[in-house]
C-alpha cells in the first residue's frame, strides 16, 4: 500500500523566503510528526499531531516555523523568513493511533531543503 | 533529559563478518529503545524495538539488540553481513510514558561493507 509521501522531495530557496513542505501521511493514520534532520545529523523532533491539533509542538526552533493539519490528514509545515541554517532534510511520520510505541511510525522519504 | 550516544559514525566489515553497531542512552527511568536503518534515498524503518518485555530483541534481516541496564546500552548485531546492510542506522530512545513517538535519536552510525 502507500506509505507516506512528501513533496516536493527537493526544495531550493533564497534566503528570506518563505517555503511549504506537504506531508500525506497513510491513510487512517490519526498521528502525524515532523522532523528535522541535519547534515550528519540524527532526526530531530518538531512537531507532532493528534487528528488535527498540534499535540506537542516543543520542538519548533522558533516562530519561523508553523505547521497545520487542518482535516487531520495532509500536514504543511511552513518556513517563513528562511535562513540558511534551515538547511535540512524534514522527515515526516504518521502512526495508526496515538503515540504508543506498539504503534510504529512509519516515516516518508523527506524532503531536502536547501537555502541559498 | 533522555540523550542517546551512539559510538563510531562509521563502521566498515567485510561481508560475512559480524556486524556491532553501539548505543549507550541516557534516561532517568527506563525507556523504550530503537534501531532504525536509512538505505540510500528511503524512508527510516524499524528494524527493531525495545518495550520492557524481553532483554534480547529481535528484529527483521536477521539483526537483534540486548538491552543491559547496567550498562545503559542497546547494541545491535548481525551474525554476518550482507552487501545489502550497507546503510545508515540510528539508534533512538522514547519515554515510556506520553508521547512515545517523540523520539530522540543518536547521530547515526554508517555501516560499510566490503566484499
């Protein structure tokens, strides 16, 4: 079946702009996560949501980055005022239920953003 | 604060060796624990977990992990490796309580492996 997709899979931007980075997780899937994952870097937590709150948003570098999921299903995180330290891979994840951990997430293949 | 140290960025074996790749966490109370690999261009995927019910996990493609308290660690292992486990692998922990998804991962650790 489909997993999680993302789009774009590669994104370049000039510092300053603003980017939207679309999650479709699998279908029924009620949890959603983004992370970050920089060069060399482990995954990092942003980001996750419960059906369409934003359950635990803690890990948000800062008001540059926002993320919606207004019908429980597509996520867009959003980058305002982009600098060239968001350089990244976003991973994004979905689960079939709540956090619990005999509900594995299942993670998409990123999306590389690159800022110039 | 829950960390995860995973020793050596990059491993390099010669198929058919044994395959350890090391995680030492940090936790004030015990956590769930993972192994996740990344093949080149993919997704993260499961290899294995650890949920408090049985030391020695196994996981898919012939890899396990004991988790040994006393030495916070969850190392992973393989018999013997294949081309095919060339990849990226994480190690990562989560709380056991709550939010079980947020999960806090090592910098990862590069198997190569040689023919």
């Amino acid at each position: 079946g489909a997993g999680v997709s993302q789009t774009p899979s590669n994104k370049v931007t000039e510092k300053g702009k603003y980017v939207e980075l679309r999650c479709d997780p699998i279908s029924g899937h009620t949890a959603l996560y983004w992370y970050r994952q920089s060069l060399g870097q482990g995954p990092e937590f942003l980001i996750y949501f419960q059906g369409t709150g934003a359950a635990d948003d803690s890990g948000l570098p800062n008001d540059r980055f926002f993320a919606v999921r207004p019908e429980g299903s597509v996520s867009t995180l959003k980058i305002q005022r982009t600098e060239r330290g968001d350089s990244a891979v976003y991973l994004c994840a979905s689960s079939l239920q709540g956090a619990g951990v005999n509900s594995p997430l299942h993670f998409g293949n990123g999306t590389r953003l690159t800022v110039t | 604060a829950q960390s995860v140290t995973q020793l050596g960025s990059h491993v390099s074996v010669s198929e058919g060796a044994l395959v350890l790749l090391r995680c030492n966490y940090s936790s004030s109370v015990p956590p769930y624990l993972f192994w996740y690999v990344q093949y080149p261009n993919q997704g993260l995927q499961l290899l294995l977990k650890y949920t408090s019910a049985a030391t020695l996990v196994k996981g898919i493609n012939g890899f396990e992990a004991e988790f040994k308290k006393s030495e916070t660690s969850f190392h992973l292992t393989k018999p013997s490796a294949h081309m095919s486990d060339a990849a990226e692998y994480f190690c990562a922990v989560s709380p056991i309580s709550g939010n079980t998804g947020k999960l806090i991962f090592g910098q990862g650790t590069t198997l190569q492996v040689k023919p």
